[in-house]
C-alpha cells in the first residue's frame, strides 16, 4: 500500500470510531441515526480503497497510423472492467510524447517562417467520465496538425475518487502504439534546361526521360518501366519479361544530399522545408523512373544507395520522417568526404539552410571535377545576409545550378527550382 492510501484508510477508521463512540456515550435517536447513515458512505470508501484499478484492460486505437505531416489523427481509448464497482468520474488523460508539442499546418507553417517557436504548444489530452455501473466505456479525442515524425504513445493515467474528495487513487497503464507522420509532398517544378549525356553527344534533360532511342543494352523489367520499352523478342526468347536498356538511364542516376547539421542560425521551419523536398524529390524520380539515392549529413552521415526504377525502400521513407538536425560539425567537409567515398558519377542535388565560404569552394570543387551540382538554398527572406547572397551570386557566375527558396515559393503547393 501506498502512504496516500495508508493514510486515507486511517482517515475514513477515525471518522468511523468517533461517530461510533458518539452513538455509544451520547445514544438517543439521534446519535445512532448518524452512524447508520454515515455507514454506507463508510463501506463505500473502504470498498473504493481496495478496489483493484489495475486490473482494468485498457486499449488504445489509433486512427489512421500513417499519414502525412498536418493531418488529423483519430485515438480511441477503450476500458473494460470486471468489476461493477460504482465509481462517481473518472479522469482519463495521454500522456503525450513532446514530439506532438508542435503543429503543422502544412503549407501555412511556412507564413512563420521568421518565426518558428511559435509552432511549439503544449498538447494536453485529458477528459472527465462517469462511469456508474458501466463496465465498458470509450474516451475519443483528436490530435489535429500533427507534426513529421513517429510519435509512441504510451501511457494513460485513470484518476477516480470518491464525490467528497476524501479518497484519490489513480493508475497509469502502460500501451504502445505507435503513429507514423510522414513528410508532406510537394509538387516540384523544374525549368529545364539541356546538358550532354556522358556517352556521346547528344543533349538531353536530365530529369526527364524524354530522349529514349538511344539503346545500350537489355535488363530484366522493373516496376515503374513503360510498356513501350518492353523488349518482345528477348522476352519470348527467355520466357521472362525483358526492357530495353537506355542511353540516358547510365547518366540520369540522381543523389539527393539534405544538410542535417545545427547551427546559431538554425530555421526549424527552413529544415522541415528541405526534408519535405528531399521526400517530394525522391518521390518524382521515383514516379519518372530515374534511380535516385539519398545521403543525410549530421552528426553521422546515412548513406541510402541508389536503386535503379524501384524507387527507395521503406528505410529511406522513414528515415526522413524521423530524422532531425544534430551534431554541429561542418557540413562541406563531410559532404566532401561522403562523395569520395562513394567515387560516383551522380547529379547531385544538395539541400540546405546554411551556406557559407567552405560550402562554395566544395561545390565549386565539384563543378571543377565535372560533377553535376544543383544547389538549393532555403530560408527566410529576412534572415538571408549579405554574404548568403554574395555566396549564391558567386556560384551563379562559376555556371553552378544555385536555387534560393524562401517562404514566398513555400506557402505555394509548386515549388519552381532551377534545373541544370
């Protein structure tokens, strides 16, 4: 037993034997009928003592599980008991993770873009029943706006008490359930522009697969592949579905790199941007059929390899719902030692919401090295300084693909980014 609980009991036993020894010594009517009416209360508070609260099965249900950051989700808390025990309220409240202290309200977040904190609210999840005799009852309530990310939900505490507030006694259930946000998509445009493919000299987009004569070769069919470029002769030859290979497939593989680092000038909201466009990125090349493959850079870098017209695997999703800003180490270096690592000839395609001189020279290192560099640069109009803009101006001159997005591009559902 609890002190609480010791020290209510010892409480309801005094009132008890000082009404019984009242009765006792002073008799009369009137004396007796006191103690036979306060009896039951006493038997009802001696029965609310040791009435077994644990022993109650509660379940949670939470509805939809996955959904997209801003959406409306639906729980359900259902509590069944044995037994019948009148209980005048009950309090059931959530305790909710401090990952749901924040809402998203999608493409309206980006409008406190100067200001993110004022995102962050204190969620609380609380609700008054009484249950009488019932056996069974259900408590719903809505999370609106959740945020990216997966949130656990874990514990329901149940208060009860008596109507005089004598006794409390509460319990908290242990129940996992689990809610998986992921990242809005965001429909994203690029001004097309030509480049040369790596084998010969004809021009094509590189993020479109429009420039398809050219074949290289043969490989089994993969979801995503046109109809058109399915091979009927080999496939009657092998007796197994067969596409044609192309020219441009050997060029067009893409590296999506999104800057996880912290630093004094870290935008939250200008993060959530580029993690929601690294997932939309992934996503559109997925849908055009172009192997894409994503490398994350905090604290650790999280390298997820190209996969060629399968699109990314469950890991790469929910890595970019769970994933947040650590470590404070410098980005362009580690960048820089993550592409000689891999020795890949990828488009790669950074995101971040800082920039600074050491960022320029390794771009510019990778422009030199004939790599394909698209730069995007997102954050708050007013928090752009001049040496942001001297840097973006500066790797426009050198002929670097260099994109600056701001909340005026964010609050619209298309997104128009410079393509090389």
């Amino acid at each position: 037993m609890s002190f609480r609980l010791i020290l209510n009991f010892v409480f309801i036993m005094l009132l008890f034997l000082i009404l019984f020894s009242f009765a006792m010594f002073q008799g009369g009517f009137l004396s007796w009928f006191l103690f036979y009416s306060f009896l039951p209360i006493f038997l009802y508070h001696i029965g609310l003592l040791i009435y077994p609260m644990k022993k109650w099965h509660v379940t949670r249900t939470v509805s939809p599980m996955v959904v997209e950051a801003g959406s409306d989700v639906t729980v359900t808390i259902k509590l069944h008991r044995k037994i019948a025990f009148p209980l005048y309220y009950c309090v059931v409240e959530e305790r909710l993770p401090d990952s749901l202290n924040k809402v998203d309200y999608r493409l309206d977040k980006y409008k406190y873009m100067e200001n993110p904190h004022s995102m962050k609210i204190k969620r609380r999840k609380k609700q008054i029943i009484f249950p009488g005799f019932k056996r069974n009852f259900t408590v719903n309530y809505q999370l609106k706006q959740i945020p990216r990310g997966e949130h656990q939900l874990s514990n329901i505490r149940i208060r009860t008490g008596d109507v005089f507030g004598l006794i409390q006694k509460e319990h908290v259930f242990q129940t996992s359930d689990y809610m998986m946000v992921y990242p809005s998509r965001r429909s994203i445009h690029m001004d097309e522009q030509s480049q040369s493919l790596d084998h010969g000299t004809m021009s094509a987009h590189s993020l479109n697969i429009s420039n398809t004569n050219v074949v290289s070769g043969i490989r089994d069919y993969l979801p995503g592949d046109r109809f058109s470029w399915i091979d009927w002769k080999q496939t009657a030859r092998k007796n197994t579905m067969m596409t044609k290979e192309f020219e441009q497939e050997k060029s067009a593989d893409t590296l999506v790199v999104l800057n996880c680092t912290s630093n004094d000038r870290f935008n939250e909201l200008a993060f959530e941007a580029t993690v929601e466009m690294s997932y939309s990125f992934i996503d559109m090349f997925k849908k055009n059929a172009i192997p894409s493959g994503l490398l994350t850079i905090g604290e650790k870098a999280d390298y997820f390899p190209v996969q060629p017209y399968q699109g990314q695997n469950d890991l790469t999703k929910r890595h970019l719902t769970t994933i947040q800003p650590t470590g404070k180490q410098m980005f362009s270096m580690k960048l820089k030692e993550e592409l000689i690592r891999l020795q890949t000839q990828y488009l790669i395609v950074i995101l971040t919401t800082y920039i600074d001189d050491q960022l320029k020279e390794t771009v510019k290192e990778l422009k030199m090295q004939k790599r394909r560099v698209m730069l995007i640069f997102v954050q708050a109009e007013k928090a752009l300084t001049q040496t942001d803009l001297a840097i973006l101006h500066h790797l426009t001159q050198q002929g670097v693909c260099v994109s600056h997005i701001s909340e005026t591009q964010l609050i619209n559902d298309r997104i128009e980014v410079n393509q090389l």
